[in-house]
C-alpha cells in the first residue's frame, strides 16, 4: 500500500511539471494555432538557466524561478517576433520552422554548454521530507505540486479576470473586430507566446533536481505534454490539469506494476483508446465558434 | 475636429480593384450616407477606411494623420468606430464585457461604460450579465452601436444597421442614430439600403456603382428619379 501512495505522489510532482509544459503548450495553440516544436526546447533552456544561476551565481531554484521566467519569455518573444509571426497564414509551415528552432536551441546549447549531464541542486530550504505514516514526500516535489497549482491559478486568473486576457479572448473570437477596436493582436500574439516560453522555463527550472539536464532533455517531456493537451481538449485549463494529473499518475502506476518500457506502451494504449471514444478530450471547449 | 478626406481612392482584394477611385470629404459632425445596389463596393469602401482590405492606394486623410500609412488599430485610436455588417459582437463575451472592449480603442485609457449608452438602449442593462451571443438580432446591434460608443469616437461608419432586424427595433436604432449625429455632433458614414431612412438623417449622400462614385450631393438631391436610375433593380 505504502508503495502505491508513494508512486502515486511521485506521479503527482511529474504531473505538476507537465501540466507547467501542456499549459504554455495549450495557450500558444489555442490563441494562434500554432504547434511549438520548440516547446521542449523551452523547458531546456529553463534547465539550463538554472543551472547557470546556480553555478556561476549561487543563486537557487526558488530566487531563479522569476529571473528563469522572464529570460525564457524574452527567448520566446524574441522567436514570435523574428519568426512565427511571419508564419500565422502558413499553420503548417510553423509545424517545420518551430522544429527547426528547437533543433537550433539543442545545438546551440550543446556547443556551448556541452552535451554531458548537468546537475543542480534542490534549494536547501526544502531538502527534508514530511512524513505521513508510511507515505514519504521530499519538501521539493510538494513545493513542486503547490507551485504548479499556484500557476495554473495565475494563468486562469490572467486569462479571465485581466484586460489582457480580455484581449487575448477578444483576437482569439474575431482577430479583425478586435483590431477596430484599438487591440493589436500582433502584440497580444508576441506576449501570448512568450507567456507559454516562460512557463515552459519554469517547468524547465523546477525539473532540474529530478531530471538530468541535458541538450535533449525537452523531446521526451514535450511529447508528454501534447498528450496532456490532446486528452485534457484543446482551450481547456481544467481539462489540462485532470490529464496531466491522470497522465502522470498513470505513468507512474503502470511503471510500478509493469515495468517504464512497458508502462510506457500502456499509458499511449491507454490515450488511442480514449481519443477514439472521446476525439476532442475529455474537456474540449465549446464556446468556440 | 477632423475631416476626413478620401482622394481617387483605390481599394484591392487579391490584385483586383474593388475600389476604383472614389473621392469624398466627410466634415466634422456631418452625416454621409452611401448607397447603391448589392456588390458595388459600399462594404468595402468602408473596409478601406478601416485598413480591413488587401491594400489602398490613393489618398486618405483624417485630420493631419494620413490614415492609409496606419495599421486598424491606430485608426480606431484616432476616434474612428466600425459597425461592420452582421454586427460582429464577441458571442463569448458578456454584454459588459462586449461594450467595454470598445474602451480598448481610447487613448486616455479610461474604462468606465458611459451611461447614456443605457439611456439610449435600456435593453443592455437588463442583458448587461448575458451572453453576447445570446441576444436577439436587434438588441446585438445595439450592442454593437454601443460597444462603438464607448471608445468615444469622432466618426461612426455603420453598415446596414438595420438589416435583418425586427421592425420595432429598426425604429429605435434609426432614431439612436440620427441623435448621435445631431446631439452628440458625431460625423457618420452610413451604408443604407432604406432610402426613405437615408434621405431624412444625410447631409450628403453618394451612389456608388462599380466602385465608382456615380452621383452625390445634398440629401434634397436625393430624389425619386435617382432612386429609380441608381438604386432599383
């Protein structure tokens, strides 16, 4: 029993980061159908950002998870600005070119910072664990989880309740109304955009004392992230967050019992069979016309 | 105030030419009424002014700023307010919400409602928690004039404000229109099919054809035998 809940913890903070991931992935869709390839690479240079914060700066996780979020976003508005914004008649050829970008970021990272694993240390702060009868939890992976639920918060707020996101729905429903009146949907794109960057860095920055950083390391979790996406419906935060978390507790559960090749198999068997039965997710928006 | 000023005004989609030369002045507070037959060029004349079509050449000019070098939105900041055909309220936005985003368009940021919007249409603040997309024809249309209001514009260009629309509400907007422009000294760019309407709230009027300008002037000139020549089927 012990070792169910345990799995089923360690599932909740691996679900936490890719709901990080599916989010800013579910936003760039949603606002500009965009697919970003790059999406992954996002999650890197998070990584990577930490890791330089921490080597060369002696600054931990928590203090560089502000700084790690803008940087990203920066990246991210950047590439909106010199590249995808040239692309939103041409959605399939975004498909090529964020790919392409991704491919770019790896490289990059891997000239300069070097193709071998880099560790970083969780923040002293929450080095202990907190214990519940046989159920052990590391102070991190629960900062992890409420970290994750404070973002996912934000975002909703940010989208529902902010004269931004009133914008960002307002493009979304009818780009060239919005523009009649004064909204520069150019500009709501770009920040859109570098909003889903900076969230993929955040997760890229929260992953580091669980995962080696490495150039590549955003391709695996990116991939999980569009399961997230695709099984939560597109346009969804709620749907977004009950996948991520029965994606990650799935994997998790079906590791333990089987084993992580098998595990693996199972979960994706698991996701044909429900977008067979349930082909726009499990929560797919509906106001959209 | 600004006037605005259009000069062999060419309008495209794709490389065709839709408008082909079309010249007027709109005065501070004057009321402009365009007419013609369906698919000569009236929406799109509109369009134009708001930089929705593929390309412009020519001249257009409000004030001191030269509009055809500014993108929609700089435009709507300039105090210019489009009323598209079929309205094209935000269904997923609450009426307030709908009438608000039209203050996205002010240049001093202020984000109240002003109330004479609900003097003028006391539907909307019955509906005010409703969907947009929710409302019948007539009362998205007043949405619509509404959310235009709000950004407190200098010019309304309205297309086709009353078609589609229940009789009893028609009455209301035509009358909501004619005080704006009288009252409220807003100049208006109106695209009517109801001459009847046109004649009594115009300064001036002007037929289009083939997207060009085929007669103008005074509403007065507006007559039977132009109606016939220009306008009926």
């Amino acid at each position: 029993m012990d070792v169910i809940l345990n799995q089923l913890f360690a599932g909740l903070s691996m679900a936490s980061i890719l709901l990080m991931i599916a989010l800013g992935l579910a936003i760039i869709y949603g606002a500009m159908g965009v697919i970003n390839l790059a999406h992954g690479e996002f999650v890197m240079l998070g990584a990577y950002a930490t890791w330089a914060l921490q080597t060369f700066a002696g600054i931990n996780i928590i203090l560089a998870l502000p700084i790690v979020f803008v940087a990203v976003a920066l990246v991210g508005w950047i590439i909106e600005k010199v590249i995808v914004q040239r692309l939103y008649h041409r959605p399939l050829d975004t498909i090529l070119a964020t790919w392409g970008i991704g491919i770019i970021l790896q490289q990059v990272v891997r000239l300069s910072v070097g193709a071998e694993s880099r560790f970083v240390k969780g923040p002293d702060l929450l080095s202990g664990n907190t214990q519940f009868g046989g159920l052990i939890m590391s102070n991190y992976r629960l900062f992890v989880i409420a970290f994750s639920i404070a973002v996912l918060a934000a975002t909703w707020v940010l989208m529902t309740r902010t004269e931004f996101g009133m914008r960002l729905r307002a493009v979304i429903q009818n780009r060239g109304i919005s523009e009649c009146y004064g909204i520069e949907a150019n500009k709501v794109f770009s920040l859109t955009f570098a909003y889903g960057a900076g969230l993929a860095g955040i997760a890229g920055a929260l992953i580091t004392p669980l995962f080696s950083t490495i150039p590549t390391m955003g391709t695996g979790l990116v991939v999980d992230a569009f399961l997230v996406v695709i099984v939560g419906g597109l346009g969804s935060l709620l749907g977004a967050a009950s996948a991520a978390v029965l994606i990650g507790e799935a994997t998790a559960l079906f590791s333990m019992l089987l084993n992580d090749t098998l595990g693996r198999i199972a979960v994706l068997a698991g996701i044909i069979v429900l977008i067979r039965f349930r082909p726009r997710g499990l929560f797919p928006a509906k106001t959209r016309h | 105030m600004e006037t605005m000023r259009a000069q062999e005004l060419h309008s495209f989609y794709g490389k065709s030419p839709v408008i082909q030369g079309v010249s007027f002045d709109l005065e501070p507070g004057e009321f402009l009424a365009l007419l013609g037959r369906n698919g000569v060029g009236k929406t799109t004349l509109l369009k134009s002014l708001m930089g929705l079509t593929d390309g412009c050449t020519g001249g257009l000019v409000f004030g001191e700023s030269n509009l055809l070098s500014l993108s929609t939105s700089q435009r709507a900041k300039l105090g210019i307010a489009y009323i598209p055909q079929g309205r094209e309220i935000i269904p997923g936005f609450t009426v307030r919400e709908n009438i608000l985003m039209g203050t996205f368009a002010r240049v001093d940021g202020r984000r109240e409602i002003p109330e004479y919007l609900f003097e003028m249409f006391p539907i909307l603040r019955e509906f005010i928690g409703r969907k947009g997309g929710d409302l019948s024809g007539g009362q998205q249309q007043q949405l619509a004039i509404a959310r235009a209001l709000a950004m407190d514009p200098k010019i309304l260009i309205l297309d086709e404000p009353t078609e589609g629309i229940q009789p009893n509400i028609v009455k209301q907007i035509e009358e909501a229109i004619i005080r704006l422009n009288r009252e409220r000294g807003l100049g208006i760019i109106l695209v009517e099919q109801n001459v009847p309407f046109a004649r009594r709230a115009c300064d001036r009027f002007m037929v289009l054809d083939k997207g060009r300008v085929v007669v103008s002037g005074h509403s007065k000139d507006l007559t039977d035998s132009v109606v016939e020549k220009h306008l009926t089927f």
